[in-house]
C-alpha cells in the first residue's frame, strides 16, 4: 500500500495562510509584497524538496499556496475596508 504526501494538509495551512496574509498586508507596498510572497514560496519549496516531494507536486502546491495567500490579502483587505 502506497500513500500520498500532502505537503500542505488543510487543516495545518489556514494559520499558516492568515499569517503571511497579514505580513504581506502590513506592508503598503505591492512590489515589496511580492517579494514576501516569493520568499516564502521559495522557502516552502527548499522544504518540499527535502522532504523528497517531486517537482511537479511542489509546483502544484506552490501555486494553490500562492493563490491562497493572494486570496486571503484581499480579504483582509475588504474587511479594513481597502479595497474600492
């Protein structure tokens, strides 16, 4: 019998998701937002890798993990009411 490993369970990335959401909203400037935001991917990916995830399933993670986060600014956004 063979399993999967998932590198992000859902139940342990919600915080992890809000958190970076609110470092990345702490900073009113978009460029260096996006630098946060590739840090932080590229530093789960160094993660994954040396878990011996394959390359295409960090890839995969990566970009759920990045649309997420992404997802969660503008809702925190919204919620302080920054967004037209």
């Amino acid at each position: 019998m063979t399993a999967e490993v998932l590198p992000f369970p859902s139940h342990r990335r919600s915080s992890y998701i809000a958190r970076q959401a609110a470092r990345m909203l702490s900073d009113p400037e978009e460029r260096s937002r996006q630098r946060c935001l590739a840090h932080q991917l590229e530093v789960q990916a160094k993660t994954m890798a040396r878990k011996g995830i394959t390359s295409d399933r960090v890839a995969r993670d990566l970009a759920g993990l990045a649309a997420a986060i992404e997802l969660a600014v503008t809702q925190l956004q919204s919620q302080q009411g920054d967004v037209a």
